[in-house]
C-alpha cells in the first residue's frame, strides 16, 4: 500500500493537494478542507506548528468506524489476538465500542486471519513482526518528523550557541513534506528488499558451511558525553549526536560492517572479519579525534559466534565486548583474546 492510496494511511489525495499549495492562503484551505478550524489554523500559525498541522491532518486514518468487536467478526481473529498485534505495532488499545479501526486495517486483520488459520504463519510470528515493523516505523516517522520541526524553526538552539538551521516557509515546507511523504514508502520498499536479500545470503552461507554464525562485534562510545550534556543545549545535543551518528554509518557500511543500534552516545556495530573490525575501530577513533565537535571515542572489540535475532545480536561475545569497552582508556581500543589471535 503507498501512500495516498484510497483509504488508507498516506496523504489524502496527496498529488492534488501538494500541487496546489503555493501560497499561505492555499495553505489555510488545504486545512480546511482536512476538517480544521479557523481558529486551529491561527493556532498554530501563532505558535509556528502550521506545517505540522498540516502533515498530522494529511496523514490522519480515514473513515475509522469499526470498532474492536466489529472487526472481530469480520476478521475471524479473538478481539484479545487483534489487541495484541495493535499493542506490537506501538498502537494505543483500543477501547470497548470505540471507532479505532479502517476498512484498510479490517482487510490487513483480515489477511493476517487467513494466514494464521491456514498455519502459514503462528500469532507468534505475526506479534514478532509486529513489533519490528512497529518500531522501526516509529523511528522513521519521528526522524521525519523532526526535520519538519527543525526546518520550521521550532528546534530552540537554547542557551549556550545556535545551530545553524535553514528556515522554509510554510506553503513550501508543507508542500515538500507531502512529496516526500510519497517518496518514502518507495524507499521502505527498496530498502527492504535490499536488506532481506543481504540477510538471506548471510544465512544462506551459514548452511552451506554448516557453522555457527561468526563475527566481530564492537562498541564504541563517546567519553565525557554526560558531562557535555549538561553544558550544551539540546539543539547543540542533537547536532553532536548527528554528527557521531553520521560517522558511524559511514565507517562502518563502507568498511562491510553493519551498524547494529545506536544507543545515544554509543553504537554497537558487527562484521565478519576481524580485520575490518579492527580497520572500523581504528577509522572511528581517528574520526572522532579530527572532530572538534566530537569528544574521543573508547571502543572494544570481541570475535566469535554470535546470535542474531530481529536484527540484533546476543550471547558472551555481544557481552564481552560491551564489557571491555569500559576498561578502554580514551582515543584507545581494548580487544579480546579471541580477536587478537586471529
């Protein structure tokens, strides 16, 4: 389903709308015409939450009016089953006799229904992708939807320095915001398929080996990161965690490695050979040392087999690495054994 499909959760009538917003006043009508008020759009032209507005209406679910009993019945799944895969999908659950539900999400239930009934798929399994699909959709948007804030201003730089941020007008940034808001299913969509394709492989070569699955794990933090929060706003905040982020990203997929999950201050990465973990570590100390912005970085690495589930990964090694990366002095980095000798 892309978006400003009939029924469904993307921009309504996206390509008209967005077309025809060229000024403030096309702006207004646009709302308007989505069910706001006068005094909402004045609102928030007051408080600079225009383009918000305007993205929260475009996006809002149309015609929900099924309730949860109503959709039990029409999907065949138990009300308790349709709660638990809203509830993994970072939905609120519903209330008793509370429209929350499209005819959009009755045919998804519906399908879902089918599949589990036919033993294709366990509830286990659908919660499971629920609960990916969920989160990581949830990180999506609200990456989304801080680029509009801070595009419209409404990223306070606080006490302490700005941060430089390119201001839009309304009219264009909400006309932009519904053109994207098209592109981005296409690029999940890419995306996916390219990231399956490469988990596949990896999993294909497992079997063929017959080996447990083997790697580097490392992690690498920034130091001093809680103190320099505390000086800095949360503009400046924001900007440095970018920055660290960016960096990350960029050393670790063009060494070959993966970037398992950043966690603020700290990023957790993998790859198969030791080697290019130690390359990745070593690119990452260098860069965040070239970096007046960054702090230096302390990282530790550990090799051997590994667990991966819905993305990320476990056992001692994931532990170990974890562990000695806190004993690592600052710009330095601590191996395991296992590591070394390889």
């Amino acid at each position: 389903m892309t978006a400003g499909a009939e029924g469904g959760h993307g921009p309504r009538a996206g390509g008209d709308h967005h077309g025809a917003v060229r000024t403030l006043e096309d702006l207004r009508r646009l709302l308007r015409g989505l069910g706001a008020s006068d005094e909402e759009i004045a609102h928030a032209e007051h408080d600079g939450t225009l383009a918000l507005l305007a993205v929260e209406r475009l996006l809002a679910p149309q015609d929900v009016r099924y309730t949860l009993h109503e959709v039990a019945t029409r999907t065949g799944l138990t009300a308790a089953t349709i709660e638990l895969i809203w509830r993994s999908l970072g939905y609120p659950q519903p209330r008793p006799g509370e429209p929350a539900f499209n005819d959009i999400d009755v045919e998804l239930l519906s399908t879902v229904g089918e599949l589990m009934a036919s033993e294709v798929t366990s509830p286990e399994l659908v919660v499971q992708m629920s609960r990916v699909i969920g989160s990581s959709t949830a990180r999506i948007a609200s990456a989304h939807v801080d680029v509009i804030s801070a595009r419209a201003g409404l990223v306070s730089a606080g006490v302490g320095g700005e941060v430089p941020v390119t201001l839009v007008p309304d009219d264009r940034l909400i006309s932009n915001a519904t053109t994207v808001l098209e592109l981005i299913p296409k690029v999940i969509e890419v995306a996916w398929r390219r990231h399956v394709h490469a988990a596949a492989r990896r999993r294909l070569t497992l079997a063929e080996t017959g080996l447990e699955q083997q790697g580097a794990v490392g992690f690498a933090d920034l130091v001093g990161f809680t103190a320099l929060s505390q000086q800095m706003s949360e503009a400046e905040l924001a900007a440095v965690v970018d920055q660290f982020e960016d960096l990350c990203f960029d050393v670790v997929t063009a060494g070959g490695g993966r970037v398992v999950k950043m966690i603020g201050d700290e990023v957790m990465f993998t790859v198969d050979a030791p080697d290019a973990a130690a390359e990745m570590a070593l690119a990452l100390a260098e860069g965040t040392r070239d970096a007046d912005e960054l702090s230096d970085v302390r990282v530790g690495l550990a090799y051997g087999s590994v667990i991966e589930r819905e993305g990320d990964l476990y056992g001692p090694v994931v532990n170990l690495a974890s562990r000695i990366t806190a004993i690592a002095f600052p710009g330095s980095i601590v191996v395991s054994r296992e590591l070394r000798d390889r």
